[in-house]
C-alpha cells in the first residue's frame, strides 16, 4: 500500500451541455435544474460513509431511483480525493464503466436508453455509483444536480445482501477499474445481490502493522474508514462503524484473508485463534447468517506451482465453530481456482479474466450450496 499520491490540481471536465442535446423539447442544456442535499433520505448509501459525508473502502457508492432522468451532477466537497476518485457508474442495470470524478461539479455521463425521453410514458432510471479504488477512493457527496422535472422516488434495496471481508485478493488491486472487476463484486452482481466490501490490501487479519496498513482487519472491519486514514491529513482517524446502518442488514457474509498474516510471518495458531474471535466478534452483527470462509487459492507460479498457506488451517477454524455450535459457518475449499494464467506475472494477483473465473466458480459452489439469484431488481428501469 502507497501514501496516497498527490497529483497536480486538476479540473472537472466540462460534460455539463453535451448531455441534455438529444432532448428536443429541453429549452436549455443547463443540466442541473435543482439540487437535492447529501442528506435526502432517498439517496440510497451502502458501503462505509463517514459524517461528511464522504466514502471510505472500495466499492461503497449509492443508489438513486429517479422518474424522467435526463442529467446527472454530482457536486463533490473538499473531502474527495485529490485529484480525483475513480466511480463505477451504472444506469439502468447495464454493466459499470468508469469515469474520474473530482471536487466540484461533475456531470455523469447517461446511456443513451435513459435520456431518450418518451413522451408517452413516464421513464424511471435507476442510477448505481461506487468508489472502485483501494485508496483515492474518497468522494465527498454534497449535493446530486438532477434537471427540471426529475422526481427521486425510492430505491427498494435486493433481499440478497453480501457482505465481503478480505485483502487485497478481494478487493482487485491491480485490476485497471479495481474492485468492480473483483471477484466480489462481479458476485454480487452475478446473483443481483447487495453487496458490501471490506478490503483491505496488504492488511493482515491480525491487528499488526502490515505493508502500510496501521491495523489489521480484525480492527479495521469494525471501523467507518479504510486505513487509508493514516495517510489522510483532513481525516486521520477512525471512528466507530455503526452496524445499523447496513440496510438491508447482509444475508451472507464471506470472508477470504490470510496471505498477509502468513507473509507477515504470524503463526498458524496465531492466526487460528485472531480468525476465531474475529468471527465471534462478526457473530454479535451477524447471528444468524451464513458465513462461508475460504481456503487460500494460494499464490500460482509460472512453473505451474502454487504456493499454498495455512494449509488445513481453515479447516480446522470451521471445526472449531462447529464445536460451539455454530452451524452456519461452511469451508469455501478454493483449492486449485487460480493458475498462473489467471494472475498478473508481476504481482500473481487475479486479473480481470482471473476474477471472473473465481466469480464464476463461487457462484456455482453457492449453487450447489442452494443459494439462486435472485431473478429481478426490487427497483427495475422503467425506459
Ligand atoms: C482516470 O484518471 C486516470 C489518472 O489520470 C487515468 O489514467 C484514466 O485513464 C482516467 N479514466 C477515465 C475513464 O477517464
Ligand atoms: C496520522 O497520525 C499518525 C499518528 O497517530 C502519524 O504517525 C501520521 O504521520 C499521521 N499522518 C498524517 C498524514 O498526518
Ligand atoms: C500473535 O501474533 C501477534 C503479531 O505477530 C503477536 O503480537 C502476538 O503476541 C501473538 N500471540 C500469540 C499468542 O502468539
Ligand atoms: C480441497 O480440495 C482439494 C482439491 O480438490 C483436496 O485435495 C482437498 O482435500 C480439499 N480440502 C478439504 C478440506 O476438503
């Protein structure tokens, strides 16, 4: 993990004009004809916000459900990241694509199904937005600019809730549009999910010092921010994360960690015991859900090796809750998912190709298990 990189000043790209075009009967191309404040209940949050209110951890974003959306601006306060945070913007449930975001006003571009307007019926676009980075993931919501005759109407959120809980193989570092091409993410999509990601590269289960991470996950999962907090002058703290604000609460929770603590030399015991009172802390948020651990898919080399950690560890975490009574938590045994042709050689992490092979391959394991996606959007596009 690097210090959060600073860049020269840069400014917002004038979109604003281009958007509103294609629309005969707009008399002016101003996109924003009013503006709804951060704190408008219909805006749909998920992931980790702070009070600002401000985005920490990759893949926290939101949701807007909007009748005759024909322009999008999303105003950004002083606590986004210089110079920009890349966001994974989709409308209408079409695959995400990325755009760079900065302070300022920043006019998101629409497919061209939402801003056909009919005339004869009533559209309702449903726009989804996250934070793709690791770091420089922050974005510092104060206003959405939306044009004349826009309504916000509810978001209904999907029953099918993930919450996802990892490092840096779970968090697509490395992958050009990060975490919306892991392996989590491309998930949750894949069974028209919620989905929640706490990732955290470099970072250790265990609460230690690891690769520029202050504290390990076992902390860190309990706070609002990421621990790029540390690196973060107008915001180096954390504070408490309110699990109440997880709506929908998650359904199912996955947790795949480890290569850290082993390359931190932390011993199997060691880890046995932080990785049992971290689920026994989880416990307290998550009584009664599913929790599917996973092995290690372990690190492929070129020779067609892999090199496998903890080996039989995992297992024997699973045993241990069982013992206690905890019935709910299932092996992931990922043994042999990931070659070397599904790894960057630099780093031997997943590339996009790779996630969506680990994707894939967890879904089927979650099919087999008996969890089917779910088959519509609660909130569909009306266009
Ligand atoms: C976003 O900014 C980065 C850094 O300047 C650049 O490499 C990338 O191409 C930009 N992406 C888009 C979609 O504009
Ligand atoms: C954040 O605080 C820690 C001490 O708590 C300090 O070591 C670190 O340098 C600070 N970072 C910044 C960017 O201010
Ligand atoms: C577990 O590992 C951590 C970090 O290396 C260390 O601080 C702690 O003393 C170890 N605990 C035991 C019981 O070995
Ligand atoms: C995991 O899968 C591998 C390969 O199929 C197998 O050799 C191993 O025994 C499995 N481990 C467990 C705990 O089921």
């Amino acid at each position: 993990m690097g210090i959060i990189a600073r860049f020269r000043d840069f400014k917002a790209i004038g979109l604003i004009g281009v958007l509103g075009l294609c629309v005969a009967s707009m008399a002016e191309a101003s996109p924003a004809s009013f503006t709804i404040k951060n704190d408008n209940p219909l805006i749909h949050l998920h992931g980790r916000w702070d009070s600002s209110p401000g985005t920490w951890w990759a893949g926290s974003g939101f949701k807007l459900n909007v009748q005759d959306l024909q322009s999008l601006t999303l105003n950004l306060g002083p606590h986004t990241t210089q110079p920009l945070a890349a966001v994974g913007v989709s409308v209408n449930y079409e695959p995400f694509r990325t755009i760079n975001v900065t302070e300022g006003a920043n006019a998101i571009p629409l497919s061209a199904s939402s801003t056909t307007l009919s005339l004869k019926k009533r559209s309702q676009s449903v726009v989804r937005i996250n934070v793709e980075g690791w770091q420089d993931n922050r974005i510092n919501l104060e206003t959405i600019g939306l044009n004349a005759g826009a309504k916000l109407l509810p978001y209904t959120p999907q029953k099918l809730a993930f919450q996802f809980i990892g490092d840096s193989l779970s968090a697509g570092q490395y992958c050009p549009d990060g975490v919306d091409q892991a392996w989590t993410f491309l998930t949750g999509e894949d069974f028209k999910a919620e989905h929640n990601i706490n990732a955290q590269p470099g970072a250790a289960l265990t609460d230690i010092v690891s690769y520029g991470n202050e504290h390990g996950v076992s902390y860190q999962f309990f706070r609002t921010e990421d621990t790029g907090y540390y690196y973060t002058t107008d915001h180096n703290y954390t504070t408490p994360w309110n699990f109440a604000r997880d709506q929908p609460e998650p359904t199912h929770i996955v947790i795949h960690i480890g290569a850290n603590d082993n390359s931190q030399g932390v011993s199997a015991a060691n880890f046995t015991q932080t990785y049992l009172t971290f689920i026994k802390n989880i416990r307290v948020h998550y009584p009664h859900q599913p929790i599917f651990a996973f092995t290690p898919w372990g690190w492929p080399n070129s020779d067609g090796s892999i090199g496998y950690y903890y080996q039989g560890v995992y297992e024997q975490i699973v045993k241990d809750r069982i013992a206690t009574g905890d019935h709910n938590i299932f092996l992931v045994n990922t043994t042999g998912w990931v070659t070397w042709a599904d790894v960057f050689p630099s780093n031997q992490h997943p590339s996009p190709s790779g996630h969506i092979k680990i994707a894939g391959l967890f879904t089927q394991w979650l099919n087999n298990w008996g969890l089917k996606a779910e088959k519509n959007w609660e909130t569909p596009a009306l266009v």
